[in-house]
C-alpha cells in the first residue's frame, strides 16, 4: 500500500520531479529496506520513497509511446488493423502504423472510429485510409480524468476517425486478438462479446446504463466473479472425471490434476478476454488459490492478496491510478478482511448451510458496497443507492443462468449452434426488466459531489486502519478493543469535512483556451457546443461542480466575441478565437474593472502581462487560481 501510494504521488504531481538516475535510486531504496536496519516509520518513509521512484523510473524508461503533438486532416496512411473494439453504436480499430506515415520516430498505435458501410474487416487486414488524427486530450481541469497519461500507457499514440478506406489485403490474424475476432463473427452474440471476449463497450449504452444504476454494472467487466464461477465450473468438471480413472486416481490425487487441468483451461479464459485489469488481479488471485490447493495452505488470505497487488504494481505501476484496479482490490481486500477469521464449518445440517449461504451472499454484497463506495464516487461521480437490491437479485441470475448459457452457448456457436445463446439472450431481457424496475426507484443514482484528492487519499487511508489495524481485544480500555473503527470514523469524518468546505471553481478553461465555463446561480454555461476535441471537458467541468454528466447546460454567446465574465472578486476577459486582437486588447489591458485576460492567441504585451493568464485553469470565487498539469512527461515525453 505504501508502495502504491509513492507511485500515485508522481502521477498527481503538477510538474514532472527532476530525478537523476530514478533506477539506480529506486535499486539502492529496496536494498536499504531489504537488508537495512530501522525502525517501522523509516521503513514506511522509505517503501513510500520506492514507490515514487520506481513509478518515475518505469515512466520514463520502460515505456516508449510515441506522442502526436498536433491534429492532423486528411492524412492518407496505409496500416494493419490490430484489434476491433465491439460496440454496437459504432467501430473503432486499433491501427499499427508505420513511423514515417505520421511523422513519428517510432510506429505508432493509433485508434480511429471507422464509417458505417458494407466493407467487414477483420483483424489482420491491411487499409490505406484517409484519416483524421487527434493527440489524446491532456487534463482539462485540475484532478480530472487525464486521457492524454491513460493513452500513454496503453500505447496508443493517436485517435479520430477514418474518411474513407479501401482494403488492401485481406489476412487472417494468428494471434490471441485474432481468435477473438473469430469467436466474436460465430458467436454473432454480445453476451459473448461481454462476458467471453472482455469487450467493455458491447452492450448497448442504453443497457448498460440501466445495469450500472442497478449496482450490478460491474458484470460487464471480467473480473472475480467470472474468474469464480468458471474456475470452480472446471475445477469440479475436472474432479469428477478424474475421480471416475482409478488408475491415474491411485497414483495422484484427483484433486491435484483437476485443479493443473482447470488453471490451464483458465488460462485459455483469460488469454480471450482482452487482460484487463481487474481480469489480472482476479487470474492472479485464483492462480495463487489453486497453488495453495496444492500445496495445502490456506487458499484465501491476505498474504496472498498483497502478493497479486505488487505483482501487479511491479508489472504496471499506472494501475494505481485505474479505477478498476483500485475497485477490485478494495472489495477483495474489504472480503478478506471480513470472513478471513469466520468459519462456517462442514459438518452443519442442511438448513444451517442454506442459513449461511444466505448470510455469506448478503454479508459480501455490503462489504465490497461499503469497500468501493469511494471510488465509485470518486471516478464515476455517482453511487447506485439500490445497488444491494440489485447484486442480490440479479447476481444469482447471472450466475446460475445467463454466465453458464454464455459459456456452453459460445462453445456451440463455434460448430453453428445458437440455442443456448439465444436462451441466454431471453434471461438477460428478462433479467434488464428487473434492473429497469430498481433503476426507476426514486433518487436510485445519487449524483456525489467532487472528491478531492486529499479527502479521497484520507478515505484510502481509513480503510487501510480499518483491515490491517489489529484491536486488543482483551484490553480494559475501550479505545483498544475498537482502535481499527475509531480510526476509520475518523478518516471518513475529515475526508467529508473536507469535501463539504472546499469551495467549486466559478470560471473554468480547457489548456487550447477554445471551451470556458461559467457558473451562474450554482448552473454552468458554455461558450460553445460540444466538440469531439473536448469529449471529456464537459464532462470533467461538471464534475468539479457537483453536475450529472447528463444535465443540459446552457449556451452562452459571447457578444461581440468578448465574453466578460464578472465574480465579486473579479472580472475575466475572454476573447475567442477568430476576434482581432489589436482591435480590444489595448482597451481591456487599460480597463481597470478587468483582473484577468484570456485569449486563444499568445499574447505578448510586458505592460500587461499581470493580467494575462496562460494555460488551462480554473478560477474560485476568491480569485484563487489552479492551474491545470500540462508539463509532464506524457505530455511532452523525451525521445
């Protein structure tokens, strides 16, 4: 944990650290702590320190994705298609390009939304196309979603969309994304395409929007509860086939073959299912749970959780900062920490066993709903009130129905049977009725107001007292025996105090000084329309000021192409982009009502140059000004 949180203190930074020598340095850290003597609040400085220093050291050396600096028209390219991201709304592809195509040191992955016509391609084929590309938008508000680090480390150097192609060579891909695509063209399914493949965006918006509000969204992400459920399917497949071979039984355990048989079939599951990060922590963990099998230790543990997160960190330590990584280790944690120490017992009658059952499936549903309540409200800006409801009505669906029909059905389709697919498909529209009905349930998805990252790393921290912090439970005193408790009220009591007086910004501005918002009477308005080249500005401006992400917001047109936007405080000048310059800048340098100018052009006038603001930002009513991080190294990376 501490390791990780070294790690999320570099990539929240504002300016990129001056580091010299990062590996060397993070090498020398965990020799220290590895064979140095010192007490316990050393070794946490130090692990916190490695943490940083290895985050900057995989930053900037193990990572190599080219960056487009600029948008490019009409670029004709000709690439290999990689991968097809499923969605029934539209196509994307992901493109292998060659450098000198784009203008690159190094060939680049880009991904671009493809038109709707007749033409079907296929992983491994080769277009010439004539494209538009868009560098990943950077952060455009202070603590907001930042595409432009997120592309950087996935790889991918480019998005926007295609103008027309033609395809040069058709090729039958040999790799794992190929036999994905051939699963995907069988199957026809998208209960497939979800549950199987790991293709995020292949249920229908308007479904999976009724799935998250329900509190069940997470199914559409592979993760332990598919990891569960098959790998105990083919566990027990493989027990009782080889419990009926008494030759191979005599000589080796049965349950020692069923379980190598089942992980290598496992194996296969996750080699399908695109890797993704909540599918790798669950491989990993079940992986660990089968070693424990046969070896004969305790199959869930803490330990073993910690082994999967820093295998995980050490693989990629941007992780960290994923919302799925960070959702699917804090409710494992929060289960671990509550059933480790419980035990249900074997020899119980039958009604005892249902009794559990019942308490073991209402008992996790509100320790992973306590567990990832803050980070649901911290990336989505939502919390689904119903949630509980909906995972104990909806989870058993899924599990003893609609995932087994998917995982037989896909298996058929591979030789041209669909009957179970199609059996599926009935459960789930009967199973989206019930969803629907707890989604229109009043207030059933609460809008959250912004979370700090000070208020969101205390939250962190008070789960973290409430799990590893052990209570005396023999004391006579009573801050002993509920020590873990008292420090987790206390966290969560600061961290919302901290959310409740942090003020909202009144002015906001994208870095490229195209989209400003301002807020009238609680409500923010627009200079313009939405744009592509600001997918997630809107959003993000929203965010920080309590919105939905659906609201309507007004259009507000600049007179004159002057927009004067006036606070108690202070008095912002915006001039858009197309407006001469020399015709108003003189008047508002010398108007002594206007604190501060902005315009899309770099201005240069010394005279004036306190009021000039530069870069994206954001202003509060108290005339405070945070800028926005545009210096760091996915921004402007070092080839």
């Amino acid at each position: 944990m501490l390791l990780a949180f070294g790690a999320a203190v570099y990539f929240i930074m504002p300016n990129e650290p001056h580091v010299s020598y990062p590996f060397i340095a993070f090498v020398a850290g965990m020799i220290i702590l590895l064979f140095g003597k010192m007490n316990f609040v050393l070794r946490g400085a130090m692990l916190v320190l490695c943490g940083f220093l290895y985050a900057v050291c995989y930053t900037q050396n193990f990572v190599s994705t080219p960056i487009l600096k600029y948008s490019v028209r009409d670029k004709i390219i000709t690439a290999q298609i990689k991968d097809i991201d499923i969605a029934p709304e539209k196509m994307r592809v992901l493109l292998s390009v060659p450098a000198v195509d784009i203008g690159l040191s190094r060939d680049a992955n880009i991904r671009l939304t493809v038109p709707d016509d007749e033409n079907i391609l296929r992983i491994g084929d080769v277009i010439h196309a004539k494209v538009s590309l868009f560098p990943p938008a950077s952060m455009e508000a202070p603590e907001s979603f930042d595409y432009a680090r997120w592309a950087y480390f996935n790889n991918l150097t480019a998005t926007g969309f295609i103008v027309d192609y033609e395809v040069l060579q058709h090729k039958n891909s040999a790799s794992i994304n190929g036999l994905r695509s051939t699963i995907h063209n069988k199957a026809n399914s998208f209960l497939t395409d979800g549950l199987v493949l790991g293709y995020k965006n292949a249920v229908p918006k308007s479904d999976k929007k009724i799935w998250t509000t329900a509190g069940i969204g997470h199914i559409w992400s592979i993760s332990g509860f598919h990891m569960t459920l098959i790998g105990g399917w083919l566990f027990a497949l493989f027990y009782l086939i080889f419990r009926s071979i008494g030759f191979i039984t005599r000589r080796v355990p049965a349950r020692i073959i069923a379980t190598i048989c089942a992980w290598i079939f496992l194996t296969g599951y996750v080699c399908i299912s695109g890797f993704g990060v909540a599918t790798l922590r669950a491989f990993l963990m079940t992986s660990l749970l089968f070693v424990a099998l046969l070896v004969g230790r305790a199959a869930i543990s803490m330990r073993n959780i910690c082994i999967a997160f820093l295998i995980l960190f050490f693989i990629n330590p941007h992780f960290v900062t994923q919302a799925g990584f960070q959702l699917s280790f804090a409710a494992i944690f929060g289960l671990i920490w509550f059933f480790g120490d419980k035990n249900f017992g074997t020899n119980k009658s039958i009604l005892i066993k249902i009794k559990n059952g019942f308490y073991v499936a209402i008992m996790t549903a509100i320790v992973a709903t306590i567990f990832t309540l803050p980070f649901i409200a911290m990336h989505f800006s939502s919390v689904p009130l119903y949630s509980l409801l909906g995972n104990l009505i909806l989870l058993p669906i899924f599990s003893f129905a609609i995932m087994p029909l998917v995982i037989l059905g896909t298996i058929c389709a591979m030789f041209g049977g669909h009957l179970l697919l199609n059996l599926a498909m009935y459960i789930y529209n009967f199973s989206l009725h019930i969803a629907q009905n707890i989604a229109d349930m009043p207030s059933a998805n609460l809008i959250m107001p912004h979370i700090p990252n000070t208020a969101f790393a205390i939250f962190i921290i008070g789960l973290l007292c409430l799990i590893f912090i052990r209570p005396v439970k023999d004391s006579a005193l009573w801050i002993y025996r509920y020590a873990n408790y008292i420090l987790f009220g206390i966290c969560i009591l600061i961290g919302t105090t901290i959310i409740a007086v942090r003020p909202h910004p009144v002015f906001y501005i994208t870095p490229d000084h195209e989209l400003i918002g301002m807020v009238y009477d609680g409500k923010l308005e627009f200079n313009k329309a939405r744009a592509s080249n600001h997918y997630f500005a809107f959003n993000a401006f929203r965010k920080l000021n309590g919105e939905s992400p659906d609201d309507t917001n007004t259009r507000r047109k600049c007179p004159d192409g002057i927009c004067i936007y006036e606070s108690k405080n202070f008095t912002v000048a915006y001039i858009q982009k197309f407006k001469p310059l020399q015709k108003h800048f003189v008047n508002l340098c010398h108007d002594k009502n206007i604190d501060f100018i902005v315009s899309y052009f770099d201005i240069y006038a010394p005279h004036c140059a306190h009021k000039i603001l530069r870069g994206g930002f954001v202003i509060y009513e108290n005339g405070a000004i945070q800028h926005t991080p545009f210096n760091r190294w996915w921004n402007n990376p070092h080839e």
